[in-house]
C-alpha cells in the first residue's frame, strides 16, 4: 500500500502537466483529475492545520521518499513531522481504496 501511494505522490506533477495540455483525451483527463484531487483532499484532510504550500510540501516529500531532516518542514518537530506523514499515507490510501476494511 505504501509504495502504491508513494508512486501516485511521485507522478502527481506529470499528470498535473497533461491535464494543463491539450494532448490528453477526456477519460484520460477526468482519471487524471480525479487521482490528482483525491491527494488533495486527502492532504487537506489529514493536514489541516498546515497551510497550502506546507501540504505541497509533505505530497512531495512523500514522492521523494523524504524525511524530517532533509525536509522543507523543518518548523515542525521530527516526531510532529512523522506523525503527520504516517497520517497523509494512511488518508491517501484510504481515500484511493487502497486498504482492506
């Protein structure tokens, strides 16, 4: 489950790219969107009291496979900074489908 919300994370940038060009088709674009909007909640969800760019942030830390020392986040304890990826991987997930109930 893991590595399938780390690899959605890393190819959120790419996707984000076609749905601004006009190459996609539609039913590539409405997945696009909707995988791309699903990590947003999710991190608006699990996040909340982080702003924007700090939830951008934790998404790409989380695509690059990132932690808490070499993070842009550094405002945030290590502890606090773990805490809150576990719960951004775990809502993604969820929110995909990912886990089994």
């Amino acid at each position: 489950m893991e590595h399938i919300v780390i690899a959605y994370c890393e190819d959120y940038e790419r996707r984000q790219r076609v749905l601004t060009s006009r190459g996609a088709d539609d039913d590539t674009r409405n997945f696009y969107s909707y995988l791309n909007g699903t990590i947003d909640a999710a991190l608006d969800d699990s996040l909340p009291a982080l702003d924007r760019p700090a939830r951008v942030a934790m998404r790409q830390d989380i695509a690059c496979r990132r932690g808490a020392t070499y993070s842009p986040l550094y405002e945030l304890s290590p502890a606090t900074y773990k805490r809150y990826k576990r719960r951004a991987k775990y809502t993604i997930a969820r929110n995909l489908g990912l886990l089994n109930s």
